[in-house]
C-alpha cells in the first residue's frame, strides 16, 4: 500500500496529487497577467504615462487597462515621453525611463489586486535609455548615453522595496561606442553584452563580471557582425546554450547568430547570417524598437519584417546544438510599422505595437497564442485600440507582466 511506484498504492496517489498542485501552482506563477505600455501624447494637453493592459490567462489580452497617465512634465513621473519600460524578474515592479528632458527611472509596484502605486521617482542617473537585470532582479545595467563614449553603468535593486540605487565602483561605469540600441545580461556567466550603431567602433560588446567590483572585456570585443548594424539591430541570449542572435540591415540574410564561452568571447557560428523566406526589408526603427525575441524556453524565435509592402510576423525554430535558425510556415501578416515584439513569460502570447495606416488611423496592440505543438494564431480579441493617431497617445515601448506570488 506504500509503494510509489504502484498506480495502486496510497504513497502514489499522494505523490501524483502533490506533483499536480506543484504543477498547477508554476503554471499560475508565471501566468501571464498584464502587458505594461508607455505611451505619449504629443499634442495639447500633453500626457505621458503607462496602462497596463490586463491580460486573462486563457483568452489572453483583453481592452481593460489600469493606467499611470499623468500631466507631460521635466521635473517628475511621466516625463515626456516615456522612451522604455522593464519588468524585473520574479517581480511585479515596473521601471520607467522617462526620457530626454527629465532622464529619470521611476518605479511603480502593480499589485495582485491590480493597485498601481508610484514607490520611486528619481534622477541623478545621466541620460539612461535601456536597462537590463539579472536573473535574481536584485542587480540592473542600464546605458547612459550623457556619457561621452556612452557607458554601461551598474545599479542595486532592492527586491523588498522596489527602489534602485547606483552601485558604480571599480571597473563600473564601463564605456562602449555610442547610441546603444540593445543591453542583455547573462546571469549564468555574468556577462553583459550591447550592440552599438554609431561613430566607431560598432558592433557587440562583451563585458565579463570577474568577481565584486571587478570586470573585463571579453577578447575580441567589440565583435563585427561584418554588416552595417544600423537597421533594426537588437540581442536576444539563450543561456543556457550560450547563443546570442541579433538583426542587421543584411537585404537577404537578417539574423546573424554568435555562440560565446563562459568569458564572454564570441564565434560566429555556422551557415551565419540566417536567411528568412520572402523577406526583402526590415521592420521600422523606432525607439529601440524590438523586431525580435525568443521564447522562455530558448527554443522558438518570432520576427518581424516586411515582405513587399506586407509586414509579417513569423516563426523560427533554434537546434539547440548547432544554434542554426531555420523559418517556419507559421507566419501572419500584421499592422503597419510592427515594433516592441515581446513574449510573455509563460511563453503562451506573443505581443506588439502596429498602426493601422491610413485605413482607420488608429494606434493598437496585436497578440499571438502559441499552441503547445508551436503553431502561431492570431488572438481573439487582437487587436485592441490604444488610441487615433490624430492626437492620440503614441506607444513607445510594452512589456509583459506575469502572475507572482510574493
């Protein structure tokens, strides 16, 4: 009666109830519960601010928002235009970079019953326009782009509080090249990695954390993605297989993928770039825009660029041993000029920005589900209306957000 492995047996139907609550209680973790965007408005009364977008975990994104939007102003949260949000990990914290004019990081707390509290408005941090945690949320990178070379700067999180303090000393601030338009960290190797499109030199600089206070560049960097990385370029990391792959302006073969060792140094690897079937331009560059991003699981890859005078969002899979990228069928068209591709953390939806042209003129939200065997479709309620494009509130930026349990 005791045996666990005997469907029969008491010990195994407790063993069975226990790995289903477990089941069901990750499942619920990191359901996917909100979609944060920063938006602005740029005619009078000027507005800035974020909503975030409730997201229920079966239907997915839903028209219902809570919502921070607030008087433009230089002096305080919202700034005036909202350039960047994050969500740190294992936290319901949302971090706001309020942009040129006031360049300050405000921190908002979303909590379980949907209260939206304002816990840190502050400045004193240069110009930042990107910020990029660790996997524990308690350490954050972020640029600084007053900073002439722009630097990677180091900060504190407080996990309790929510609140960011600088923690620069001894190799931190560190400098790359200028107008940083991505910055990824590798927890596992203590890597932080960013890709630069201006003055020289350009391409993707490695910085490996060698203990405390202390870090050096990795050998090689900053590498040369042997294109011209101004169009489109963004990172995305698979860690535990050490990829890194990020856009160019290639014409035929957009996506270049690096494999890096536990320092940092990077090798290009095999039959890179990667071409995409059809594909003739990349998707607009707007804001450090995202027209990439890659599943939890490090297995799936979306993308979105134009084919013609189509936009298209698709599907590539990652052989987990050679990294190579390979297209899918699974493509759907989208709205006009797509951009902030971001996946949720449960890995079921897939979100991003479009307009809708000079057929409605609308701002809006598109999503995607993604069944278990992998194939995309579009979501039932998508697309959700942010606002006209006449005087209307302009997206800047979205992230995800995802049910946490304290």
């Amino acid at each position: 009666m005791n045996n666990p492995s005997d469907p029969l047996s008491d010990e195994y139907g407790r063993n069975l109830t226990l790995s289903q609550l477990v089941s069901y209680w990750l499942r619920e973790k990191i359901a996917p519960d909100g979609l944060v965007v920063a938006l602005t408005k740029s005619s009078v009364p000027y507005e800035a601010g974020i909503r975030i977008y409730r997201v229920d975990s079966e239907l997915g994104l839903t028209g219902e928002f809570d919502s921070d939007i607030r008087t433009a102003t230089t002096t305080a949260f919202p700034g005036c235009s909202p350039i960047r949000v994050a969500v740190p990990p294992s936290s319901r914290d949302i971090i706001t970079i309020t942009g040129a004019g006031s360049n300050r990081f405000a921190v908002h707390r979303y909590g379980l019953d949907r209260t939206l509290s304002l816990i840190q408005d502050q400045n004193g941090f240069g110009s930042p326009s990107m910020i990029s945690f660790t996997s524990d949320g308690a350490t954050g990178y972020y640029s600084d782009t007053a900073a002439d070379p722009n630097t990677i700067n180091r900060m504190n999180r407080d996990k309790i509080t929510g609140t960011l303090s600088s923690s620069n000393a001894g190799s931190y601030p560190f400098s790359i090249g200028c107008s940083p338009v991505s910055l990824r960290t590798s927890s596992r190797d203590g890597i932080v990695v960013a890709a630069t499109t201006s003055l020289l030199p350009l391409g993707i600089f490695s910085f490996k954390n060698t203990g405390g206070d202390s870090g050096v560049f990795a050998s090689g960097s900053p590498y040369d993605p042997a294109d011209n990385p101004t169009q489109q370029n963004n990172l995305c990391l698979v860690e535990n297989e050490r990829f890194l792959y990020m856009t160019s302006g290639n014409g035929t073969n957009p996506i270049y993928g690096f494999r890096y060792d536990e320092n940092g140094q990077m090798f290009l690897l095999p039959n890179s770039p990667f071409a995409v079937n059809g594909y003739s331009a990349a998707a607009p560059v707007d804001n450090f825009s995202t027209s990439m991003s890659i599943n939890p699981e490090g297995k799936i890859l979306a993308f979105l660029y134009q084919d013609g005078v189509t936009f298209y969002i698709r599907l590539l899979t990652i052989d987990q041993t050679t990294g190579t990228v390979t297209p899918t069928d699974n493509k759907i068209s989208v709205g006009n000029a797509p951009k902030h591709l971001d996946w949720d953390g449960s890995g079921r939806f897939l979100y991003l920005v479009s307009d809708t042209g000079g057929t409605t003129n609308n701002y809006q939200i598109e999503y995607f589900s993604i069944s278990s065997n992998g194939s995309l479709s579009r979501g039932i309620n998508s697309p959700i209306i942010i606002s006209p494009m006449t005087n209307g509130y302009a997206p800047k930026h979205i992230k995800a957000i995802q049910r946490y349990f304290q």
